[in-house]
C-alpha cells in the first residue's frame, strides 16, 4: 500500500508559477511511476504528467508549462507550473504506479486526496 499526500495548492494570479509536492509513504517509493492529474469542476479527470521511476523520460500534456521531477531520496515528487491561467484551476492529484507511466488515469493504483489550485485575477 502506498499512501500518498499532495500540498501546495492555492490561489494565484493568472500569469504565476506554483509547485505542488506530493510526499509517498508506505511502500518502496522508488519502484514506482509517478504522476500528476487534475480535475476542473463538472470535468472529467485529465492527465498532466507522468515520470518513471528512475526519473527520466517525462510525460506532459503542456510542453512546456510543466515541470515533474522526483526526489527518491524523500519519496517526494513535484510538480512546478507555470504561466497558469484560469483554464488550469481545478483539483490536482498525485498518482503512482507500479506499471508503466501512462496517461490513462485506469492504470495508476494510488491517488492522493488532491490539493485545490485556483487561478484568477
């Protein structure tokens, strides 16, 4: 079992950057696919990004808007935003996998609780 507990979320203007941090307990971190998805109000859950466990070969939906590193160390991940505008406000929810990083959210095993991220002037 893998716990898994996102921060980080508030509210910005449009225009900043955030970094959200998810911190995983439990099981051995490091075998694990990480990832990142979002969910706006009356939307379907969407993929943001993903990164293997070795770290290298991320995933994105927006190149270039996001970053998604990992600390194996720490067992954290993060993911650092940029330029947000209000299309990117919504739930953001940490994930992980034993499998291959996808962004199919079907494949990924845990899922934190989320941590609100509200992007308005």
């Amino acid at each position: 079992q893998v716990q898994l507990e996102e921060s980080g979320g508030r509210w910005v203007r449009p225009g900043d950057s955030l970094k959200l941090s998810c911190a995983a307990s439990g099981r051995t971190f490091s075998p694990y696919a990480m990832g990142w998805f979002r969910q706006a109000p009356g939307k379907e859950r969407e993929f943001v990004a993903a990164i293997t466990w070795r770290g290298g070969t991320p995933y994105y939906t927006k190149k270039g808007q996001f970053t998604i590193s990992r600390d194996n160390a720490t067992n954290t991940v993060y993911l650092l935003m940029y330029n947000l505008t209000p299309d990117d406000t919504g739930m953001y929810y940490c994930v992980s996998t034993s499998g291959v990083a996808t962004m199919n959210p079907d494949d990924y095993d845990y899922w934190g609780q989320g941590t609100q991220v509200t992007v308005s002037s």
